[in-house]
C-alpha cells in the first residue's frame, strides 16, 4: 500500500522537523530571487567578470541567470502551497 502524501500545508502545520523543513525550503525561492535583483542592480562585480571569461563571454554565464534559475528550480515548494491552498 502507497505512503499517504502530505500536502504542503499539511506538513507545515504539524510542527517538529518536518514543519520546519518545509518552511525553510520556501526560504529559497525568495532568497535567490532577491540576490537575482541585487546582483543586476548593483551591477556585474569580480564574480561577474571571471565567470563571464571563463564560459566566453556567454550571456548566461553570469551570476544573474544562475540565480535566477536556482530560483525557478526552488519554486516547487511555493507552487505546492499555492495548489493546495487553491483546492480548498
């Protein structure tokens, strides 16, 4: 017989280390975005210019699109609180 599968706002209900695993991992998204925003504002810094000669110049070789992905790749979490929340 299959596991029962908890819904994201299941898991963060009940407390302990579940509760605060699943509220930590949507810390992730929020973080990596905001250092996306940063890292374009403030402008390309010494990580930006060796990682731009390392891969070529190639516009996805920067720190912005890196962590704009690893945004996109954490945002499981928040589309699995925001179905569950939606089903309701």
């Amino acid at each position: 017989m299959p596991a029962k599968r908890r819904s994201a706002s299941m898991t963060m209900r009940s407390g302990g280390t579940t509760g605060t695993a699943a509220w930590l991992s949507l810390a992730a998204t929020p973080v990596f975005a905001t250092m996306a925003l940063l890292t374009a504002t403030l402008g390309p810094g010494a990580t930006d210019l060796l990682c731009s000669a390392a891969h070529g110049g190639s516009s996805l070789g920067g720190m912005v699109p890196m962590y704009a992905l690893m945004s996109v790749f954490h945002a499981a979490p928040w589309l699995r609180l925001v179905s569950a929340r939606a089903s309701r």
